[in-house]
C-alpha cells in the first residue's frame, strides 16, 4: 500500500471521528466554553495578582456560593424544560428566615429542616401547578411565586434573625484538607450536584426533563407523563430553594427576609453560562456548577481589585450575553445541518 | 365493481384478518367523521388507506390506533373485540404508529429517541449503554447505519423517519401505521423505505401505508381501501384496480382529466426574461446555476432532494443572499437583499414548509390573508376591516377555500386548503413572479389538481411562476419548461413537451460526468 493511501485512510478516519464527535457532543459546546472561560479566569487572575489561587480563595470560592449552586441545580431542572423560575430568591428568603424564627421558638432543628425544604417545595408545587394545569406562562407563575415568598418572608418577620443552634453553627466549620477547607454546606452543595447530575441523565424522569424541552407534543405522542415532569421540575427547584435557605442561614448565622433580592437572576445567569439553552432540551447539571465557579471567580477578582461589587453584575451581563449569541450560533448552525 | 372477498386474497385466504373494523362510526358534534366503516388487514400485507383529505383516513387510523374513541362499532384484534383507550394501550397490542411529521425529539441522541420511556435499567438507572447497544441492534434489523449515540437533529430527515421506524418496531410489532411516510424522502430514500416495508411484510406484520402518491401505492401495496366523506367506497387488490379507477373512487366524480393547458411560450430560452439570472452560487446548495423566466410562463424546477431545488429558489426570492451570480429584473441588474426588497420587485416565495415558515396556524384565514398586504403597506396604513374583508372573501371564492369563513383559524384547515391560503396571501400582493416550492406536498389529490390548475390560470394572466415539486409527473403538467437541477446546477433546460416522465426521471436522476 501506497503512503498516500495510508494517509488519505487516515485522514478519513479523523473525518469520521470528528463528525462522530460533533454528531454525538455538539450540546457539550457550550460548557466545554465554560470550562475554558473558568480556566482562563483563574489563571489570568493568578498571574495579574500573584496570590489569587491561594487554597484560601479556591476554599472560599465553594463555601461563598454553597447557596447559588444549589439554586443552580434546582434552575437547570426548569430551564431544560424551557421554563424559568423567577422564585428561587425569595423562596430562600422565606425558608430561611421560617427556619430561623421556628428554631429562635425552641423547635429542634430535627423538625425544622424539613419544614424549611417543605415549605420551598410547596411553592415550587404551587408554582408547577399553575403552569401545568392553568396553562400560565412560567415566567408569570414564577413571578407570582416570587411576589408569594417574598411577601411570607416579610410576614414571618421584618427584621434579622440570628441563629444560634449548634447544629446550624457545626454546617458551617470549616473542616481543614490540607491547606485547604471544606464546609457542610459545601458538602450539602456538592451532593445536591452530583444527585441532580444523575437524576438528569440516569433516570426515566431526567430523560423526560429533556425530552419535555426538546419538544412537549412528541414526548406526549410518546406516551412519557409530560404533566408529572413539569410539575416535578418546579418542585425540585422549590425544594433545592429550601435547601439553599438553608444553607444560607447556616452560613450568615442569621435569617434576614431581604436576603436574596435579585438572586434569581444570577441564578439563571450561571445557568445560562454553564451551557443550558434557554430554549430548553440541552443543558447540565454539572456545565452550572462551573457557571457557579465562573460567577464566583469574577467576584472574588473584583474584590481583589478593590473595584465596586456592581461591576460583578456588569461582567456577568457581557458574558451571558456572549454565551447566548453563542448559543443562538450553535443552534442555528446544527439546524442549518438539516 | 364487486369487492373483493378474501378469498381472492390468493395465498392467505385461510388467514383470519389482523386488524378488523366493523360499523366504525366516530363524531365530532354534528359531523360524521367515520360513517358505519368496516375495514380489516392481513398478516403480511402492504395494505394503503386512500381518500381525499376529510374522506376520514385519519379518523379511521386514529380508531385502530387508540387515539380516538369509536362511538359505534366494534375492533377486533386477531378476532378478540378491543378497545384501546390510549395509544400507548394499541402499542402494547403490537400497533405501531409512525405519524406524518416526524414526531420525534431533535435534542436527544438516537438509542433515546427508540426507547424513551422503555429505556433498559440497571440498579434503578437508566443502562445507557445497553440502551445504545439495543438501539444498534434495532438499527441494524432495518439494515440502516446510524450512530445510535449522535444528536437526532443533526441527521436527514430520511433518517429521522427511519428512527421513527425504528422506534416503531422496537416492540413486538404486528401492525405498523405508517402515515405520509415518504412525503419528504427522495427516490433513493423511498426506496430504502421499501425495502424496509417488505422486509416487515415477510416477517408476517400487517402495514398500513397511507400516501398521496399514487405510484408508491401501487408499487408498494397490496390491497386499497377507498374512503370518501368518511364511507367506505370499497375494498380492492391493487392488481386489478387501474389508476384512472381509484382517483374516480376517491373524487367519486369523473376525474376531468388535468385539462392540458395550451402552452403559451415555448422557445428554449424566452427572449424577454422577467428575470434572468446567471452564475448564481450559493453555498451550500448550489453552484452556477443559470435560470431565465418570461412573464406567462411556468417554469417548472425538477430536481432530487438536495439538488438545489430549494437553495435556487430562497436565492432567486432574496431569502438567502448568494455570494456570486447576477440577477437581472427586467433587463436591470439587481441585488436582492431581503424578501422584503425582492417583493418591491414583485417577486414572492412561497415556502417548502407551509407550516412552520409560512402561516400562523392559530390566526384566522382573514389575518393570514392580509398579513403580508398589511405589512408591505407599513404598520401606520391599516387596511380598513371592511376593505379587508371584502378582499378575504373574494380570495377565499377566487380560489376555492373551503370552509369559507374568513375567521377560521388555519390550523384547523386541511393541507390543501392552508396552501390555498398561502397562495392568496402572496397574490393580494400583486405579484410579478410568483416562486412556489412544494406547493401541493402532503394534500390529497383533489386539492393537487386545483393547484396545478390555478397555477397554470396565473401564468395564462402573465404571472411568471416557478413551480418546484418533487413529484415530476406534476412539474411536467404544469410547467412549460422544465429546468433540470442536478447536484446544485441547472443542467438543463427544456420545453415540457418534449418530456415525459420516464426521460425526467433519466435526467434528474443522470449522474453528472466529471469535470475535465
């Protein structure tokens, strides 16, 4: 055999493993440029400051967002059916501050934990519902869940809470690794992770999330329970809103019902930056754990700056921005292929 | 004509039908959908349901299938009375349904799209391996190649629908519905289906094949059922009913032979081109491709999938800009840079894919009509409602859109009359050229004629048309040149007359000789 020939084979053969790639990875793109954004973060900033990557920071990095990344699980849930769940925030607020004055009463923390993750589960219920069944937009019936729990929040009380029960204190010690730290509530974060990772893609009910977002009238003609998803997904992100009540109360000490204005949008904003489609049908669990760790990093270097906090929300804006139009491009250019 | 009784079956007439019908009847309101139908199927058979659109094949498909419930009448399935009150119910008896648009989801990988909801578990989770493994083997049963692993969007729709198939038979299947199967496959394609289809036939399972297309009923098919307004006309072998026989059993009027139109222009290339363009490359699609269209004139585009057909047509109607070629309007040469401007110069697209590109399904025949009027004329110049009312009904009589009522949503409108609505849309504005791709795809062969005809009436009216299809009896009915496309370039042009459909066929389907 010729040398040509062998060549020619060869190429063909990384022609068809790249189209296999491509045929096989192309949703992956968008978290893939997570990864690459996350990397380059850090490393920038490790060469700009010189002691950014310090296990101080990187430690810091997992215990300051615990909260955000379990909102971001519960997020990715409801945006890969193409809704949105604008009630994260203030369903945080409300099972946090609840918790927080159920334990200042003298209940046992026993009882109040799962209380708390009820009650961010009943608004998620109520929210899923709503969509499911009176065939409101997501974005209203969120809404009407964020006015709900912000609203309960404020009933519960007015003002800050503390909280000094030990076992709130205990999640959030810092357990040494070396140099390194980890909390419980970043142990809670990482578990809440893991088990949606393999809820979304080792289970009936994660294939059907995907399915729903790929296209709900053919999932039904499929004979897959469309209605029990849908409202599922919003239970899941109610619940992980109680946990991340939760975990934030462990880690400010106190419950406050003006904790997490704005949250929501953060939320969705990692989300998005992790590689989950607005649109729905494609998105992972784990691309929005990086979108935590992009979000937190950004953070934490304008902080180093000594720069305002607001220039965080600037920054995340520009980079949602470019993921969406790279998203739009991706999408456009796999249905181009058909 | 007698119906045929089973034991003109010939070999299976000892065999007791599969699927069996009897007094079918199924109302909406005051409409009779189905009408005391009886209908069965054999084992091993290719049987095809025939009927124009609202003749009730749906009703009827829907009735064996689970979707819908009979009102009357009884199902037997291998001779034990049924009834299936979900699809899913009818699927676990062995009826599988492959539905016309392909129903499956673009966004997740093919072993997904076969076992959604069945998917093999270990330990409580989904075995995605096992999963990908059993989908292969499936794949392979159908001799196709396809990575059970790949995104489903990124394949061919000829693909998609073998998936479909797929997903079909990956229970035990006795009985397969396959609904418009090849309304969007090429020859080739179809051809693989067919294979597919005897290869099922052989193993003993019942087919029903429903399709607009005569010739693949005849070539495929061993047995017809003829519906009309929702009652059975009969039953017949496909061997001894002759073509002419069906269409007058399905219009159940004699068919007024497509009325061959007096062809106007004919020289080869027309003297005075409306438009004439040259050299038009655009990637990916086509490459250098020549057309000239006179006023008057139809110019019928024949091409495989993939030839270019569509590409040539978004390129000459400004919906893609092509990166090379020159486009003349009226001897002056122009640049189309966006629909918009191209109807400025009077020159419309209507789009392969009525559906999704063309109507908004959930407004109003009237809405739909005046939408595009309304928008060439800007937002600040509403057409007042009694001028658009009278401009509606006049289309809606002019081209025969039935039910006529202007406040119809279109969604709930046959194939063939949502086309007719397309149509009148781009007409109330006035057009010079009219580009019309696939204009009769999926609608039954009544409204297909009207079609062709109105078309034919345009150009006779000096309307220049282009009339893309790919069933190439029809580009030669109504074209009076046909352009032959082949891998993106216009290999030929030349009068209908001088065609029929067997030397098409030989020119569409030549393989283009190497370039020196």
């Amino acid at each position: 055999m010729s040398t040509t020939d062998t060549t020619a084979r060869q190429s063909t053969d990384v022609a068809t493993t790249i189209s296999t790639f491509t045929g096989r990875y192309v949703s992956l793109l968008p978290t893939f440029a997570a990864i690459t954004i996350l990397i380059a973060l850090l490393v920038g900033a490790e060469l700009y400051f010189g002691n950014f990557l310090t296990p101080r920071n990187v430690s810091a990095l997992l215990l300051d967002n615990a909260y955000l990344m379990v909102l971001a699980v519960g997020m990715t849930f409801v945006i890969v059916t193409a809704g949105i769940d604008l009630s994260v925030g203030s369903v945080m607020a409300f099972t946090g501050i609840l918790g927080a004055s159920l334990i200042a009463s003298g209940i046992p923390v026993i009882i109040v934990i799962p209380v708390m993750l009820v009650a961010g589960a009943a608004i998620g219920l109520l929210i899923g519902v709503l969509v499911q069944y009176f065939n409101v937009q997501p974005f209203i019936a969120s809404l009407a869940g964020l006015f709900l729990g912000r609203g309960l929040a404020y009933v519960v009380s007015l003002n800050s809470i503390r909280v000094e029960d030990p076992v709130l204190v205990w999640m959030r010690t810092r357990i040494p690794l070396g140099d390194f730290y980890i909390a419980p509530t970043g142990i809670i974060a990482i578990f809440t992770v893991i088990i949606g990772a393999l809820v979304m893609h080792f289970t009936r009910f994660g294939r059907t999330v995907y399915a729903v977002g790929g296209s709900e009238q053919s999932t039904r003609l499929m004979g897959l329970n469309v209605a029990r998803t849908k409202v599922m997904v919003y239970v899941i992100s109610g619940l992980c809103g109680g946990l991340a009540g939760l975990l934030l109360t462990a880690y400010t000490g106190a419950g406050y019902p003006r904790n997490g204005i704005g949250t929501e949008l953060d939320v969705i904003a990692v989300v998005v930056i992790g590689g989950t489609l607005l649109t729905g049908g494609r998105g992972y669990v784990l691309g929005s754990m990086i979108g935590v760790f992009v979000f937190g990093t950004i953070k934490t270097i304008i902080s180093f700056m000594g720069a305002e906090q607001s220039w965080t929300h600037i920054i995340v804006g520009v980079l949602l921005l470019v993921f969406v139009v790279v998203q739009r491009a991706i999408v456009s250019r796999s249905q181009q292929k058909e | 004509m007698p119906l045929s009784s089973p034991c003109q079956y010939g070999p299976v007439d000892a065999v007791k039908p599969i699927v069996e019908l009897e007094g079918a009847t199924v109302r909406f309101g005051a409409f009779t959908a189905l009408d005391g139908v009886d209908f069965r199927m054999f084992p091993g058979e290719v049987h095809s349901l025939m009927g124009e659109n609202g003749a009730g094949k749906s009703t009827l498909i829907k009735a064996i299938t689970g979707a819908l419930p009979l009102e009357s009448g009884t199902l037997l399935i291998d001779g034990d009375p049924v009834t299936f009150p979900t699809p899913q119910a009818a699927q676990r008896a062995g009826i599988s349904t492959v539905n016309q648009d392909v129903d499956l989801l673009a966004n997740m990988s093919v072993a997904e799209n076969i076992w959604l909801g069945r998917e093999p578990r270990r330990f409580g989770l989904v075995d995605n391996r096992a999963m990908r493994h059993q989908a292969r083997e499936v794949l392979n049963s159908l001799a196709v190649d396809i990575d059970p692993a790949s995104i489903l969007g990124g394949h061919s729709l000829a693909a998609q629908q073998l998936v479909a198939i797929a997903r079909a038979i990956s229970v035990d299947v006795k009985v397969l519905v396959l609904d418009e199967p090849t309304s969007s496959l090429d020859t080739d394609e179809v051809a693989e289906l067919f294979r597919v289809i005897r290869d099922f036939k052989e193993r003993g399972v019942a087919i029903l094949f429903v399709s607009h297309f005569l010739d693949q009923v005849y070539e495929i098919c061993d047995r017809v059922t003829v519906l009309r307004d929702g009652a059975r006309v009969g039953e017949y072998l496909t061997t001894e009913l002759l073509r002419i026989d069906l269409v007058q059993k399905m219009l159940g009027r004699d068919v007024a032979e497509f009325a061959a139109r007096e062809r106007v222009i004919e020289p080869d290339m027309p003297a005075d081109p409306f438009l004439s363009a040259r050299g038009i490359t655009s990637t990916p699609g086509i490459a250098d491709a020549d057309v000239d269209i006179a006023a008057g004139e139809v110019l019928g585009l024949a091409g495989l999938l993939g030839s270019g057909r569509t590409e040539l047509a978004r390129a000459l109607t400004g919906v893609d800009r092509p990166e090379d070629g020159i486009l003349r309007i009226e001897n002056r040469e122009k640049r189309l840079n966006s629909p918009r401007q191209a109807l400025s110069l009077g020159v419309v697209y209507s789009p392969e894919n009525r559906r999704t590109e063309g109507l908004v399904p959930e407004l109003s025949i009237q809405e739909n009509i005046v939408l595009a009027l309304q928008a060439q004329r800007g937002v600040m110049r509403r057409i007042p409602t009694a001028r658009q009312r009278e401009l509606v009904i006049s289309w809606i009589d002019a081209l025969g859109i039935r039910p006529a009522d202007p406040d119809r949503k279109v969604r709930t409108l046959s194939g063939g009359n949502q086309q007719k609505v397309m149509l009148a849309r781009l007409l109330a504005l006035s057009p010079r050229l009219l580009v019309l791709d696939e204009p009769t795809r999926g609608i039954d062969v009544g409204a297909k004629v009207e079609i062709q005809n109105l078309v034919g009436d345009l150009a006779d009216n000096g309307l220049a048309v282009v009339f893309i299809s790919a069933e190439l009896e029809e580009v030669l009915r109504v074209g009076d040149r046909v352009a032959v496309l082949r891998n993106g370039r216009v290999a030929e042009t030349l009068p209908a007359d001088s065609l029929n459909a067997d030397i098409l066929l030989a020119l569409v389907a030549q393989p283009d000789l190497p370039e020196a």
